[in-house]
C-alpha cells in the first residue's frame, strides 16, 4: 500500500509542523484517514477485527506520537478501534442469532427492527451497544436474560475470533469491513454536525438580555451565540481578545456580521468586566476524563475569575473532543509552547535570548504556551451533542465512546507488535 | 517630656480616635471668626454642636476634615482647614487650661507639654498658646519655640501669618469657652477674637461679626460650660489625662497632629453630650464628591460649556460606561496645539503637561503627579496677584482652573488629587501678613518638600520595606510597569540577592516590555508572559510584587487593568500578593468594582495590534454600531486577594488601609 502509506505520511508531517488548526478539522481529517486505511487494509479470513485493528492502531500509534497534544487525534484513533470491536461484536452475537433463536429473540429485544444486521450498520452498532456495553443501570434491568452477551463485553479479537470460526465466514468477511466503514462514514458525519447539535441547545441556555463573556475564537461558540440569536433572543457579548492569538477578533468580527450586539475586551480586563456577565461560554480543546478542560490559554484565570462572581462557565465540546485518559500535570505535559515573537520583537531583544551568549542560559525567557488546564471544579456544565453535562458525568460519558482495552493505545502495540 | 510620652504610646489608640474627630468640627467653630462667616457655613453655633458631636462617636471618618476646610475657605476645598486646625489646635492649648485645672495639675503639665508652644502671650495663655503654636510650626518661629518648629520642619508656615491665621485662633477661642468657666471663656474669647479681627485685615465687617460671633460663643461657652461641668465631674478626669498623653503621643509626627488632637479631645470629651447632629453633618461633609457622572447630560453640557479642550464625544459607546468620559482619540491635541498662544488662563508650563497627559508621554500616579506639582511650582513661582484681590483666594481660583484644564486631557489620578487637596490647603493656610512674594516662595518649597518627602522619599521607604521580602532563589512576578516596583528589583539585585523576574503583560499598553528592556539592561534574568499565561507561570512564582494606583479604603486596590486577574491567580496558587503603594495614594473613597468608577482609553489600540499585521479582521468595522471597543484602564483588585500593602508607613494588611487614611491625612497635608 504505497498509496496509503504516502497519505500517512502527508498526514503525519502536517500534524508535526502544526499545520492542523482546530480540532474538528484535526478530528475529522484523521477518522477520514483511518477509514482509508480500513479500506485498503487485506482482512484475512481468520480474525479479522484483529488485523483491523493491528492496522488501525499501527497508524494511530503513528500519528498520535507526531503531535502528542492535539488529543482529538487519539480520541478518533480509539474511536475506531472501539468501532471495530463494536461492529465485530455485533457480528459474532448476529451470527450466533442466526444459529441460535433464542437469542434471535434477544437481539429483537434490544435492536427493535433489527433481525438480521445485514445492511444496517449503524442499527448494528446501536444494538451492539446496548448489549455490549459494560454494566449499566439499563443493560441490568433490560438484558437480564441476555446472559450470553455480557461475557462477550470482554471479549476481545481473540476471543472473537474463535467464535467467528463457527459463524460463515464467507458472508462476514466482507461484511465486517463494510460495517466498519459505514460507522466511521457515521462518525465524520457526526463530527461534522456537532456544531449544529450543540447550537440546537442555545435557546436553553441563553436568556433574553444577557451578558456572556467568551475568549478567543471558537466555531461551536459562534455558532452556539448563533443560533440563540436566531432564536430572537437579544443579548450582548464580551469578547476577550485572546492574546496573542488574537483570535477573539475573528470572533467578534463573525458575531458583528451576523448582527450581534458586540464588546471588544482586552484580556486584562476580563476581571473588570465579570461582575456584569451573567454567563461565560467558552470553546474547548480537549475534555478529559475527569471533567478538566484543556483550553485556549487564558481561560483558567476567566474560570477563576468567574467562580469568584459565581458566573456560570460553560463550555462547548463536541464529542470527538472527550479524551478518555486522565490529565497528569496537564498544565506542562499537555500544553505546548509558541514561538516568542508572537510577544516580543525579536530585533530588540535577540542579544538577550541567546544562548550561545555568555556563560549558560541567557537572561531573558519568554513564555508563550498554548493551553490552559481549567480544572473540573471550575467548570459549571459541559454542552455536548449529546446534551449537557456535569464535570463528574464526563467519565461515564467516555465510557460510552471508547472501549476500555483502547485506552492506553501506544503501549499496547508495542507490546503487541 | 519624656514621662509623658510613655503614657502616650500606651493611650494612643484611644487618642487617635478621639482626635480625628475633633478637627473639623473646630474649623466650624472657627467660622465665627470674619473669614469664615464671610465665607458661609455653619458659624458659631455649628461650632459648639459639632464638639459635642465629635464626643459622641469614637470611630468617626477622617475626610471630614476636608470638607469642613472647605467650607470655611470658600476657594480652598480641603487642605486649607487642617492647617488652620493646626493654628487652632494650638487650641489643645486651651486643653490645659481646661483639663487640667480640673483634673490634674494644670499648670504644671501645660507648661511642661506646651512650653514649646506657648510663648507668652499678650491675650491670654489660651491665646498665647495659640500664637506659639503656630510660630512653632513656622520654621521662622522667631516666637515660636525650636521644639515645635523642629517636628514640623517642613510645613512652614509663617508664623507671623499664624497671627493672620484668626481663623484658628476664633476657632480655639470657641471652643476653649465651651470648658472654661465663663468668666474666662469671655476674656479669652473676647481677647482672641478681637486679634483676629485685627489680623483679618480683609474683612471689613469683621468687628461687628465678631462681636456677634463673641456673643455667641460665650452663650455656647456658658451653655456649655454647665453641660461640661456635669460632665467633667464623671468623665474629664480620665479624658483629660488622655488628652493631655495624646499630646505627646506623636512626637515624631508632628507636634501640631497632637495639638489637633488634645483640642479634639478635649472638646469631645467636654461635651460629650451637647449635640450628635452637627457631627452628622461633618460626616456627610467628609464623605468625597460624587464624581461626575457622564451620563448626566445637563452636567456635561455646562462642562462643556467651560471647556478649554475640544472633545468630540466617542460615539460608539459601550453601555455600561456611559458615565465615564469618552472621546475621540486624537481630536484634543491638533485642537490644543493650535490654541497655545490664545490660551491666557492657562500657565505654559501647566499647558505642556497637559499636552504630555493627553499624547501620553507621561503615564504612571508618581511622573503624573510630580509633572503636575513642578508645573504648578512655576506657575505660581509666575503668578503676580491682581490688584484688589487676595492672594489666596486668586491663586485657589487660578488653580482650580489649571486643574480643570487637566482634566480636560486626561481624569486626574488619584494620587494627583491628593496632590491638588495639598496644594489647596497650603494656600488657604497661608498666613494673611505674608507679602507675597514671602508666600509664593513658601508655596513652592511646600510643593518641593511634599515631592520630596510623599514621593521620593517614600518611595525608598517602601524599596527599604520590600527588600527585606525578597530571598535568594526566589521568583518574583509583577505585572506591567510599576516605579515603586522596578525600584524593589533593581535594588534587591544591588545587594546581591539571586533571584529571577516574571513580568507579566497585557495588551493595549505592553508597558511591561519597557520594564523588560530596563531591567534586562541591568542583568536581571527576566521572564516575560503575556497575562494570559498567568497561571502557566504562576507555577513557579514564589512571590508577586505589585504596584497600585491607589488604595482605597475598604482595602480595594485600584490599579493597571489586569492586576486583579494577577492577583486572582496568585491567589489561587497560593502565592503572597505584596501591593507597593505609597501613602499619598491612599483615598478615603471605597469602590466594589471596576465599573463604576474608571477610565476609559483610547478604543482605536484594542482593533490594532501593532507589530501584527495579520491582525486586521476589525478595521473595516470600527463604524459598525454593533461593535463597540472598550478599552478600560483601571481595574480593582478586592482586599481579599491580597496579603499585603508596603507603603511607607510600613508593611500593613489591607484592613489597616482605613486607619492610615485616618491617621496620617492631616498630617500628610501639613507635611
């Protein structure tokens, strides 16, 4: 696969040099890689979900090293394995349907129209699901005779596999690829939405007359503001300029030209000006597992300074956005730090920032990061396509998106491989 | 001396209290004199009331002091009464008299506290008190003894002008009548008054006035005495000791402050029960004008009217602001630049320094006010009275309007209008015999020494205070550019101290990269950020230095947009906050947020971002009515997120902010 390895390649130099903005773009991007490697990927007749996802997580392990930041690369990487396992899963339970009627019965329980997943995968996926999915309160109360389903949870290509032998393979092989492509075709298409999903909830959240703050410049804040807009609600924003990115002009450019009523800020002032906003809505770079935020830089003193007035924060994350590891010092191990000119004229300065200069270091440091780590406590809600949530909620949240063997993506290929 | 004085440290608090209260409420008593009745106001009768007032409440405002100067001098707002006071206070020499005939030993412990100040006196000993005091205060002091003048170095008023200074002295009269015995109280008074008339030259219906004014004041003194004699019985014997140890308690101050203060005291103590309503009125006087709200548009129109510069108003303006002034950028200087030589009321010297406030060549509470202060030094040093008009009131006028014209190019800091209440006072308290060149030449050495000792000096006070906080290793943040703060560093770094920098920044003003440049300049190892890292850094910070704009009393510190945010941040890490603000800063209003009260800068630097071409998406819709810029540049940081204010008065909380306030003004306004 000369051809798909050129495209990675493309891919992985773009994500080195930092060429992606954005991670919707970032997220989508990958899932539309990953579902070309699918594609090309020679499934054997034996143990196919296993190649894929061997394939997958070679890839994944790839790009998730070339920019170990831009967390929504991982976050789609293991979004497709998890597919995989789901589509697999759901194979393997149809195959045994169709051996087995009682549990043809079962599978009607749980995917209504669903007898046999052939065309449908999404309806697949869904019944996978809800049958697959680790213990919760409704797979308890609902699935107490699906007995045979909850081992399978665990089960994982190996597993599969054996009971695949027993299925017809020939009708699968083609099936599981099939499957597997339809649902990351889903998944782009969901990345590719949320904006609107999540704009959907504006009007329940904005009010007539408010005040919202917001800093830097986020499409799903945009977007959101938008749309409550449309609504005919009337209220007022406060842009922070988001310096050194700048990007609150964008922003408040956008929010003029749609005719919103708009208040340039600088970000000192954002302390000045809290204790008449009525709500902070931000955008996200990344949510993690336990509810902290890994935001544009900056917004960790806007929290503060929000919790301080008791101003609802309110971020905006679309669901390719949920990463399902826990942050470890994310303030210095997730951030990243920018070139020094974006703050100081390198003419002035150059003798003073060099390290060649003198004995060791030199005198003058500048400190540019990226992101902000807001932690769960100064976060009021998460507005995802999905609704919103709590800060506490967002592990479960994760739980829904990923399978639990995917979580740690690199170590386990190099242990596999 | 010396026994007394350690009875006063341990009494000063209560004295203190006591004190403060007392001052204005004589500068009312002290109308009756011809100027003061002249003026308007309260008159005699206020005066007696106001005594009792002050009794009253332990725990009284100290601004009503300005307010209450401001009445009796119609021009001079503020500063002018405390001075007077002081003349008065020499009315604490009454409180021998009083006190101490009943109490203790009266004799003996006036002479020996007061001896300096009192001369004998051709009136009466409360009279000679009076004159001697205020020699004292004046360096010439031929009369006046060295001790007093030597506390006061640098006030300087002229002693001579002290006679002129009736006003203190009817004042003293007054309320020395209230505790003496009648009899006493009338010759006194009598005697005081008429030297008052004589030295009020101006007022030609002073005599009359006066004699009304004695009469009241001996009806008052009588009313009074009887009420006091009650009183006296139960309470004088302990109020009296008090006061007397007050006296001594701030020697080093200022031996005028404890004047003021027995005087107080003693009042208070002597009427405790004569009247509560003139003291409510003396708070209402002492709290600080509104300021002028913008949004008042019949208001404006006649500042408008008044006007000097030509504003055009911003006409995209954000809502929440309106009550601020805005305009458009750069429309005042071509304006102003063109009216130089048409402009007569306006002194060149001051017109440059409002051409710099307005270009921005001179930023920054200390280089603003010292600007202002020389301006106003040449000023006056220029300043010729016009014929049939008093030096006083002409050049309190001329002021005003200077004043006014600043404002006009840009709101007065408030460290600036302290500085104007000085001045103000000066003037007002300037001795009446004075020749005026004799009084121009004490104005500007005022001026010189309140630059000298409530900036410069204070300021090395602060970097003597600071320098002790700061250790090897540590990693000290401070945001934009303050004086006080750059002084801290770069002195720390003198003495060897190994230790880093952070300097935080924000945008429009990137006053911080000045700083970089100086300190860097210096060898300091420096880290620069953009406020917006702010807890990035904060990580590794061991220690924020921050400066103010003012303090205010309820401990909020008013400053550079953006240290609240700092100050947030550094405690939220759990970081020390250290605030370096001299004492000239500190203000008796008190502020919850930014909002209400702030400045607006120029919106145009918000939309450019210089050095950054690709940062364009705004200029295309400056006109847009949807978009509004709002450039703020002030902010307030609550009390609460800081450990600690440097001033020089010491290393203090924020909750003591008040008690400096109080403490210290009158002081601060006789230098």
């Amino acid at each position: 696969m000369p051809d798909m390895q050129g495209l990675v390649n493309e891919f992985l130099i773009k994500l080195k040099k930092r060429k992606m903005e954005g991670s919707q773009a970032t997220a989508k991007q990958t899932a539309e890689l990953l579902r070309a490697v699918i594609s090309q990927q020679r499934v054997p007749y034996s143990n196919q979900s296993a190649a894929l996802i061997d394939a997958v997580k070679s890839v994944g392990e790839l790009l998730i090293s070339a920019n170990p930041i831009e967390l929504a690369v991982g976050n789609i990487v293991r979004r497709v394995l998890h597919i995989i396992r789901e589509e697999d899963l759901s194979l393997t339970t149809a195959a045994m349907a169709g051996l087995n009627l009682s549990s043809v019965s079962d599978d009607d329980d749980d995917a209504e129209h669903d007898d046999h997943p052939v065309l449908s995968a999404a309806a697949v996926a869904a019944a996978a699901r809800s049958t697959l999915r680790p213990p919760s309160l409704q797979t308890l109360l609902e699935d107490v005779p699906d007995g045979t389903a909850i081992p399978r949870t665990s089960s994982s290509g190996g597993d599969s596999e054996g009971k695949s032998k027993s299925a017809d393979k020939s009708s699968r092989t083609r099936k599981l690829k099939h499957d597997v492509i339809e649902a990351v075709n889903e998944l782009i298409q969901d990345i590719n939405t949320c904006h609107e999903q999540i704009a959907e909830q504006a009007v329940e959240h904005i009010h007539q007359n408010e005040v919202i703050l917001t800093l830097g410049s986020s499409r799903t804040v945009l977007e959101f503001l938008c749309a409550a807009k449309e609504k005919k609600r009337s209220f007022r924003v406060f842009v922070a300029e988001g310096a050194p990115r700048y990007q609150g002009h964008l922003l408040a450019k956008e929010l003029v030209s749609r005719g919103l009523q708009t208040t340039l800020i600088t970000d000192s002032a954002v302390f000045a000006m809290i204790s008449r906003v009525n709500m902070v809505i931000v955008g996200a770079h990344a949510v993690m597992a336990n509810g902290g935020v890994i935001a544009p830089v900056g917004l960790n003193m806007v929290a503060l300074a929000a919790q301080r007035h008791a101003v609802p924060f309110v971020v905006l994350a679309g669901s390719h956005k949920l990463c399902p590891l826990y942050p470890h010092n994310p303030e210095v191990l997730l951030n990243e730090l920018r070139s020094p000119s974006e703050l100081l004229d390198f003419g002035e300065f150059s003798e003073c920032m060099d390290f060649g200069n003198g004995a060791g270091s030199p005198l003058l440091h500048v400190v540019n990061p990226t992101f902000d780590y807001v932690p769960p406590k100064l976060v009021s809600l998460f507005i995802t396509d999905t609704g919103g949530h709590n800060p506490s909620y967002m592990y479960r949240l994760i739980a829904d998106y990923y399978s639990a063997d995917d979580l740690v993506v690199q170590r386990r290929t190099t242990t596999g491989s | 001396m010396d026994s007394r004085r350690t009875p006063r440290s341990v009494i000063d608090p209560k004295v203190r209290q006591v004190g403060f209260f007392a001052p204005p409420d004589r500068t009312n008593s002290g109308q009756p004199d011809p100027i003061s009745s002249s003026s308007s106001s309260p008159s005699p009768p206020a005066a007696n009331i106001s005594p009792s007032g002050n009794s009253l409440s332990p725990v009284m405002i100290p601004p009503p002091r300005h307010s209450s100067d401001s009445r009796p001098v119609p021009f001079v707002p503020h500063p002018a009464s405390p001075l007077r006071r002081e003349s008065i206070p020499a009315g604490s020499s009454y409180n021998p008299s009083d006190f101490y005939p009943p109490a203790t030993s009266p004799t003996a412990a006036s002479p020996s506290s007061f001896a300096c100040r009192m001369p004998v006196g051709g009136y009466g000993e409360f009279s000679e008190d009076v004159v001697a005091l205020s020699p004292g205060r004046a360096f010439r002091g031929s009369s006046v003894r060295a001790s007093a003048s030597s506390s006061f170095p640098g006030g300087g008023f002229d002693l001579t002008a002290l006679k002129a200074s009736s006003v203190p002295a009817s004042e003293l009269t007054t309320v020395s009548v209230f505790n003496l015995p009648p009899g006493i109280a009338e010759k006194a008074g009598g005697a005081f008054v008429e030297m008052q008339n004589d030295r009020h030259v101006s007022s030609k219906a002073a005599k009359e006035k006066t004699t009304k004014a004695e009469r009241r004041a001996l009806q008052e003194a009588q009313r009074a005495a009887k009420a006091a004699a009650k009183a006296e019985g139960n309470k004088i014997p302990g109020t009296g000791s008090s006061a007397v140890t007050s006296v001594n308690v701030k020697p080093a101050k200022g031996v005028k402050a404890a004047l003021q203060k027995n005087d107080s005291v003693s009042v208070a103590a002597s009427e405790k029960k004569v009247a509560d309503r003139p003291v409510e009125k003396d708070r209402k006087k002492d709290v600080p004008q509104p300021r002028m709200q913008y949004d008042d548009r019949s208001r404006v129109e006649k500042a408008k009217r008044r006007a000097v510069v030509y504003q055009t108003e911003a006409r995209n303006r954000v809502e929440l602001f309106r009550h601020l002034p805005q305009y458009e950028h750069g429309t005042q200087l071509p304006d102003l630049e063109s009216k130089f030589f048409q402009l007569d009321p306006v002194h060149p010297a001051v017109y440059k320094v409002g051409l710099q406030y307005l270009s921005g060549n001179i930023s920054g509470g200390n280089a603003r006010c010292i600007a202002m202060l020389r301006a106003f030094q040449e000023a006056i040093k220029d300043y010729s009275t016009p014929p049939e008009k008093n030096l006083g009131r002409d050049l309190t006028a001329k002021l005003s309007s200077y004043v006014s014209f600043l404002i006009e190019c840009r709101p007065l800091s408030i460290s600036m209008g302290n500085a104007i209440r000085f001045l103000k006072g000066r003037i007002a308290k300037l001795p009446l015999t004075l020749s005026e060149s004799e009084a121009k030449a004490l104005l500007q050495s005022d001026i010189s020494r309140f630059i000298s000792e409530k900036i410069i000096l204070a300021d090395k006070v602060i970097v003597k205070h600071a320098v002790t906080k700061i250790r090897d290793g540590d990693v000290l943040l401070t945001y934009g550019s303050s004086s006080a703060v750059e002084m801290i560093l770069l002195h720390a770094h003198e003495l060897g101290k190994q230790f880093r920098v952070v300097i935080v920044d924000s945008r429009p003003k990137l006053e911080g990269q000045l700083l970089l440049r100086r300190l860097v300049g210096k060898g300091l190892n420096c880290t620069y950020a953009h406020i917006n890292a702010v807890s990035y850094i904060m990580h590794e910070v061991s220690r924020v230095f921050l400066g103010a704009s003012s303090v205010l009393c309820n401990g909020t510190v008013y400053s550079r947009v953006g240290t609240a945010c700092v100050a947030m941040v550094a405690h939220a890490f759990r970081v020390p906050v250290l605030v370096c603000c001299e004492a000239y800063k500190f203000h008796e209003r008190v502020q919850l947020d930014s909002i209400c009260a702030n400045e607006l800068g120029d919106p145009d630097a918000i939309s450019k971002v210089p050095g950054r071409e690709d940062i364009n998406s705004l200029k295309h819709l400056a006109s847009s009515e949807k978009l509004q810029l709002l450039n703020l540049i002030y902010d307030a940081t609550p009390s609460d997120y800081i450990s600690m204010i440097i001033t020089d008065y010491g290393m203090v909380p924020p909750t003591s902010v008040p008690v400096i306030v109080r403490e210290y003004r009158r002081e601060h306004l006789w230098i």
